[in-house]
C-alpha cells in the first residue's frame, strides 16, 4: 500500500465525527482527578468540616478509577466499546448532576466515584474502538490519532489545576460538579450520532454467563486491594501496618483467584509471559510519579513558599501542558515509540536533579522553565509508553491493557501524594522540596535504566 493510499484510508476511518467524542471522553477522567484540588478548602468551609476531611474527594476517584479502567476494558472487549462508552459518559453526567446537589459531603464522595467509575470509559473504549477501525481499515496504527487521544487522556490533567483555580474563583465549588454535565450531554449526542454501534450481542445469555465474561470477583478483590493499598501509602506519616497486612493478604487472593478464573480481570499468565508490557507499565508508573510530585510538590511550594494565590501557582504550571500539548501531536504523528521514551526519562533526571538546586529565592521564570523543559517528559513520555502498549498488547485486550495503564499512572499519582505529604510534614520549605527531589532523582534514574536497558521496545508502531 503506498503512503497516500493509507494517508486517504486514515482520513476516511478516523475523521474528525469518529474522533471528537473519544477526545472529549478520553479527557474528562484525568481533568477531574486535579480539577477538585482548588476546591477542597471551599468545600471544607461550606460544610464546616476540617480540610482534611475533603481529601476523601480526591481518594473516592483514584480508587474509582483505578479499579472501573481495566474493568470497563474488559467489558467493553465483551460486549461492545460504544456502549460502555455510552454508559460511562451517562454516569459523568448522573454524578455532575448528583454533586452539584448534594448537601453533604458523604454524597459529594459518592458524586466523585461515580464520576469516576463514568469517566473511566473513556480511555479504554477510545484505544479498542481505535484498534478495531485501523484493524477495519486495513491501515497501520494511526500515530496522529493515537497522539490526540494521548493528549486528552494523559497530557490534560494538569489542565485542572488552572482551570480549577479560575472556575472556583469565578463561580464557587460546584462548579467542579457542575462542568461536567454540558460535558457529558454533548459528548453522548456526538457518540450515539458518530460512533458506529457494536456487533449484536449474542441473545438469551444466562447472568452466570455474563458474570465468567466480566469477572466480577476479580474486580471486587482488585477494588479491595487498590483501596488498602490507597490507605496505607496515604498514611506513611504514621504508617497502618494492619492495613498493608490486609492488603498483601488481598493481593495473594487476587493472584489466586486471577490464575484460575476463566476469563479473568487481569490475565497473569500473558502479563507473565509480557516482559515488555511489564516494563510499559513499571516505566507509566515512574513517570506519573514524577509528574504528579512536580505538579502539586512545586504548585503547593509556590504558594506557601513565594505567596501566590491558587489561580497564579496555576498559571505558573500551564505552559507545562502547553509544552506538552505542541510535542505530543508531530511526535506522534511519526509513530516512534523508542527514542521518545529515552528523551523523556533523561529529561525527567535533569529536572529532578534542578529541583535539588531551587530555593525560596529563584525567580517564577525559572521556575517556570523547569516545567516547561518537564512538558517534554510528559508528552514523550505518554506518546511512547501508549505507543508502547498498543504495539504489546493483544488486540483483544486492548482495552483492559490500556485500563491497567491508567491504574498504574493512579499508583504514581498515589505515590506522589505520599512523597509530597512527607516531604512537607514540617512545612513547606525548600528542605522538603530537596528531599523530594532527591527521591524523584531515584524514580527518574530507574526510568532510565528501564528504557535504555529493555530491548524489547520497538523502534516504531508498524502494525494495524
């Protein structure tokens, strides 16, 4: 097939009506996992809590997310990825609906798993409905495309903050419940009208059936496990022992259950036998930690350390997602997958190793070109672990494999809000910004070795 033959195909399978509502929906989980953050202190005071206690918001979603990605994956490969994905966008808009109601903070938490659990269709639908076109289409895996979705679906998150701090500012704290719903209506409408519908499912199937498809017992223990996991590593200041205990315990029936279920959540077995997957996955969790550690570590250290409002420690954060935004899409479009991801961990060592060296006193323009050279990371880094896991995973198990992506960008995520909690446990100072960049050194320079070292990453994307 010559080059203007498969540009023709590529245009003619993935045009602008097939692609805008995969980008919108594929970008609505990681804007609402950081848009909260300039929230929760209002929230506190409305319903007269302690700001503590509005942390839950952002817990609720990570341990929604994490366990609804690969779940959603899995079903979506079972019984169609335009309905999960119309499932999912109606869920966002049940819980914008349900948050910006609620008169209580235990029914906020609920508005923000099912915003979570809604949201979490996005990326993993987008990546099977986008393997299946190409497979359709006979045409090799469309870097352009792949690249949109990597920037709505990764890139994006620190869109939140910004857009957090001037929404709040604007129009108070349910308007993070709020945008979600115009969201939500207009992305539904564009998906029924522009999505083409999925096979038929087959009819008169038994709830025993359906339930070996799903593997709802893998999904309950992996929900148990993740929030254990979740409590223990948010808590490594005074550190809940029987928590990891009960944790570990739930991995080893998880692990157990998993080897011998039928179809189950998370095949150990392929995963076993994956190297390279395994490697995408362990890389995707270094470089969330790193981003997330840079994002709210220096965002927080601005504010408190230099004074800047909300809305300004924002700002000095948006050229990072700027940067990333102009990358991601010329990167992509080349279909690289090696050279991106050892540029974006050698970046990311050298601003670890930069952040070691800043103080109270340097200037916002350097600071802010530390995370703009950080942008670089972030969208090389999304375009080459994405490559990365398009090209290794199964074309059946895209979906899920690209859901137990995003569980392993919430783990760093995770890791990084305990990094950041004891690093500034006696204070936002540059002491616990030097001891946070002295672990992000650690976590970059194992994403170099994992790069430079695994032989396994393909130069390119050369399949459909």
């Amino acid at each position: 097939m010559t080059e203007a033959v498969e540009r023709a195909r590529t245009r003619s399978a993935f045009g602008w009506r097939f692609m805008t509502p995969l980008v919108v929906g594929s970008a609505l989980n990681p804007v609402n996992s950081s848009i909260i953050a300039t929230a929760l202190v209002p929230i506190a005071a409305h319903f007269d809590v302690p700001a503590g206690r509005t942390a839950v918001l952002v817990a609720a979603l990570y341990v929604a997310s994490a366990t609804a990605q690969p779940a959603l994956g899995k079903i979506a490969g079972r019984f169609g990825p335009r309905r999960v994905f119309l499932t999912g966008i109606t869920l966002v808009l049940a819980g914008g609906l349900i948050g910006s109601l609620a008169q209580s903070l235990t029914l906020l938490t609920v508005a923000r798993v099912v915003i979570g659990i809604g949201t979490s269709a996005g990326y993993p639908t987008a990546m099977l409905l986008i393997r299946r076109r190409a497979q359709q289409a006979g045409i090799s895996a469309p870097g352009s495309i792949l690249g949109a979705i990597s920037i709505a679906g990764q890139v994006t998150v620190a869109l939140g903050l910004p857009l957090g701090g001037l929404l709040v500012g604007a129009a108070g704290w349910r308007i993070v419940f709020l945008i979600n719903i115009p969201f939500a209506v207009g992305c539904f409408l564009m998906a029924r009208a522009w999505i083409p519908p999925d096979e038929p499912n087959p009819p008169n199937r038994t709830a025993r059936a359906v339930a070996a498809d799903v593997d709802p017992l893998g999904i309950g223990l992996f929900a148990a496990t993740f929030t254990a996991l979740l409590i223990f590593l948010l808590s490594l200041h005074h550190p809940r022992w029987i928590v990891l205990a009960l944790g570990v315990a739930l991995l080893t029936v998880l692990i157990g259950w998993e080897l011998r279920a039928a179809k189950p959540l998370v095949d150990l077995r392929l995963l076993g036998a994956n190297g390279g997957l395994r490697r995408t996955y362990l890389r995707q969790l270094c470089t969330q930690l790193v981003m997330y550690s840079l994002m709210y570590g220096v965002t927080q250290w601005v504010q408190d350390g230099k004074g800047l409002s909300a809305a300004a420690a924002g700002l000095v954060m948006l050229p990072m997602t700027g940067m990333s935004a102009l990358v991601t899409a010329p990167v992509a479009r080349r279909n690289v997958v090696r050279v991106p991801l050892i540029v974006a961990a050698l970046v990311a060592l050298g601003v670890s190793v930069t952040l070691r060296f800043l103080s109270i006193g340097t200037a916002i323009p350097v600071i802010v070109a530390v995370t703009v050279a950080f942008g670089f990371t972030v969208s090389l880094g999304a375009v080459g672990n994405q490559g990365a896991l398009y090209a290794q995973s199964p074309a059946e198990e895209v979906g899920t494999a690209a859901g137990l992506m995003r569980t392993a960008s919430y783990l760093g995520a995770i890791l990084a809000s305990s990094l950041i909690s004891l690093s500034y446990a006696h204070g936002v100072t540059d002491a616990g910004l030097h001891t946070m960049a002295t672990v992000l050194i650690g976590g970059s320079g194992l994403l170099v070795l994992l790069t430079l070292l695994d032989r396994s990453l393909p130069a390119k994307i050369d399949r459909p």
